[in-house]
C-alpha cells in the first residue's frame, strides 16, 4: 500500500550516494555530494564528503537545500529542511516535496500566502523601473536602519519618480515564492516580458519590506471562482532584487517550512498518542469497565423501583402511628365501659 513517503522509501537507502544543494547569501547554490547514513520515512541521515566547506559556505538548522539523486542518465531533485546537525559532517534533512526531473533550480521555492502590492508596468522603460526601485529600496533600508522622516525625506530629495506607481493591494495573496522569482495569482494577466514593481510583506521577526521589479515569464490559463471572477497565476523572475532582501526571502521560505513540519509532528505525535492508548486497552480493561457499566445500571434500575413503590404506597410517619393506636384504644375502652 503506497503512503505519502513510499516514494522517498523507492529512490533512497543507507549506502546511497546523493547530491546537495547549499544556497551561498550572495546568491547562487554550491554543489557537494554525501553517502546516506540512514532513511525513513521523510528523514534522512547523511555524511557530506568535505571535512571542512569553504568559508563562503554554511549549512545551519533550518537552511533549505535541494537533494539529487541520479536514475541512469536523469537527475531527480526534491528540496529539504535540515532539522539537526550530528556533527561537522552529519546532517539531518527532511524532505518535502515530490523528486521531479527538471533542470536544476537556481533558489527554492514553497507556496505561501503573504500580503502584497503590485503595479504592472505599461510603457516605462527598464532604465526609469530600475531608478523607481533603488529609491524605494533605499528608503526601506534608511526606515530600517532607524533613520528620522526628516533625513530620509533630505536624501530621497535627490532622486524625481520616473513616474507615480498606481498599486494595487492583496491582503493575502496565494503565491510561491523563491530567491529567484514568484509566480503570483493576480485578479488581471499580464504580457511576457511585461515588468511588474513588487512589495512584499514578510511577517518575519521584525517584519520586513521587500521591494522588487519582476518580469513576467508565464501565463497560466485563467481560474474561475464561485463569484464569478477570474485569477490568474503570473509567473515572474526578479529583474531587480537587492542581495539583502533575497536573504529575507530565503528566511520566510525557512520559516514556513519549519512551521510546516511543526504542524507535520503535532499531527504524528497525536495519531500515535491515540494508537498508543487504542493498543493499551485490553480485554481485562474492557471487561472491567463493562462490569461496572452493568452494575450502574443495576443499581439504577432498583432506585426506581424503590422510589416507584414509595410514590404508590408511602411509609407511615411516627405522628401518624400515634393517632391511630390512640383511636384504637378509645374504641377498645367504648366497647367496655
């Protein structure tokens, strides 16, 4: 019978030789192989081959890689959360998502639902987008940093908007999200090609503001809602994308992920908290607690025959006795005068 990690139990055993994906801060993904210690279920122990990563290099709980597995001539790709490090060279990776044959993916992505502006760009030129966005971006890193109004206000002086940006807001828009692009369900499509000003809000600790152009990759064909209306997925690379805020981006993909597999464990440790207690009653339990059923009810039954009785005939009090042995005697006594 096939589960939701037959597929993983298929592709990787102890022994296996795979390769991993590690994202570097400055972008890109640096490529190092490890032999499989151990595997179960969406768990997985392995060694990496270096002793010792470059310095640029870093893997920490909670980073998200890509895991590859060859079958003949194909490479097989699924993307993974690393959960526990045993060691320098020992990781623990739990894996998420299905091993798809694709070219090899720049960033990782997961689906989200997060609070978005967006305004598609009609006629601007690329170079009038570009200036728009290193003014927002800059003034989001001056807010930040805890400049006052009034020096952001000096600085953003300096800089004339290509022209005003008509946004349109999300409150909680479904999308899938990644280092490298975003692909967004819009109540409008868009042109290939077209541009797109972006802010994304990223419920991180503190919160933070993203601001990024995207250029529009791919259409998916239009969905229809209950009410009649039309979403439409827009996929988009990001044309304009400061390094920093890519690192939040990769931040937010590793906290739904860790959320994810908290909700995962929650759910697991339940399910067998309650086969633990199903395979804990036996059939001394149960007849124990039958037993005791059935004598409730015995007894049950006895009150209201009793209290049955007593409404019929009720027991005579001390008073009442009294005045009926008193009349006794006086009849006793009449009769012999």
């Amino acid at each position: 019978m096939e589960d939701e990690y037959s597929e993983y139990r298929a592709l990787l055993a102890p022994g296996m030789r795979i390769e991993i994906g590690i994202p570097l801060a400055g972008g890109g993904v640096f490529r190092d192989w490890g032999v499989i210690s151990e595997s179960g279920g969406d768990l997985l122990q392995m060694q990496i081959s270096r002793d010792v990563l470059p310095a640029n290099v870093r893997v920490d709980v909670g980073f998200i890689l890509d895991v590859s597995i060859r079958l003949g001539k194909d490479s097989y790709t699924c993307s993974g959360i690393v959960t526990d490090r045993l060691g320098a060279r020992i990781l623990l990776i739990r894996l998420f998502g299905r091993f798809t044959l694709s070219e090899r993916r720049q960033f990782f992505r997961a689906d989200m639902a997060l609070k978005v502006r967006y305004d598609i760009v009609d006629e601007s030129s690329r170079k009038e987008v570009e200036q728009d966005w290193e003014v927002r971006k800059e003034r989001e890193q001056m807010k930040f940093q805890g400049y006052d109004d009034f020096v952001i206000a000096a600085q953003m002086a300096r800089f004339q908007p290509a022209k005003p940006i008509a946004w349109q807001d999300l409150l909680r828009a479904q999308l899938n999200l990644g280092g490298g692009g975003i692909c967004l369900r819009m109540p409008m499509t868009a042109r290939p090609e077209q541009l797109v000003n972006l802010e994304l809000y990223l419920p991180l600790d503190p919160p933070r503001l993203v601001h990024a152009v995207g250029q529009v990759i791919h259409m998916k064909p239009p969905l229809t809602l209950r009410d009649g209306s039309s979403r439409y997925d827009v996929g988009m690379e990001f044309l304009f994308l400061d390094e920093r805020d890519r690192d939040l981006i990769f931040k937010q993909i590793s906290s739904v992920q860790i959320a994810h597999l908290r909700k995962v464990a929650d759910k697991r440790e339940l399910e067998e908290h309650e086969e633990t207690q199903s395979a804990h009653l036996t059939w001394k339990q149960v007849i124990t607690r039958l037993a005791w059923t059935l004598l409730f009810l015995l007894l049950a039954f006895l009150a209201g025959r009793y209290l049955i009785s007593y409404s019929k005939a009720p027991p005579e009090n001390e008073i009442q006795k009294t005045y009926e042995e008193s009349i006794r005697k006086y009849r006793h006594l009449d009769k012999n005068p």
